[in-house]
C-alpha cells in the first residue's frame, strides 16, 4: 500500500515536472555513460567522450518521447484540464500599486 502511495508521488511530480525530469536523466545517462567509457583502456578519451554524448542524447529522446506520451495521456483523460482549472482559479494578487 505504501509503495503504491510512493508510486504515484513520483508519477505527479514527473508530471508536474517534466522537463526536469528530462534533463536529470540527461545528466545521469552522460554520467553513466562516462563512467562506463572510462573503464574501457583502448578508447581515446575524445572518442569516450563522444560515446558519452551520443548515449545520453539518446536516453534524452527517449525521455521526451515518454514525455509526450504522459503528456497526450493526460490530455485525454482531463487530469491536465483539472490542473489548469485549480491554477487559474486561485487568486491573483499583485504586489504593485495600480
């Protein structure tokens, strides 16, 4: 039960955050893969390097693809038009004289 309520805190604060979410998962697969690349003796570093950016540049389209996948299933079901609606009701105030 728990571990379904951890579940789906993370699920809204993916969706509430994605563009985030896509670049700490940039910056962990560039990470990843340096560490990886490193371990390997017969690699110039430039072409570690490159390999680094040609992984994380595809776990990042990965990423965005996933994005739009959450983001079209959240404009069917209409949980995005809730989240829109609960923003644009609170009250704005502002801080300037008029």
């Amino acid at each position: 039960m728990a571990e379904n309520n951890t579940l789906e805190s993370v699920r809204k604060w993916v969706v509430e955050h994605k563009l985030r979410t896509v670049g700490c998962l940039w910056l962990s697969g560039i990470a990843g893969s340096i560490a990886y690349n490193w371990t390997q003796p017969n690699m110039k570093t430039s072409v570690k390097i490159i390999h680094a950016r040609l992984h994380a540049q595809a776990l990042t389209l990965a990423a965005l693809a996933g994005a739009a996948v959450v983001e079209y299933y959240d404009h069917n079901s209409g949980a995005k038009a809730e989240r829109v609606a609960k923003f644009l009701q609170q009250p704005q105030t502002h801080s300037h004289k008029e």
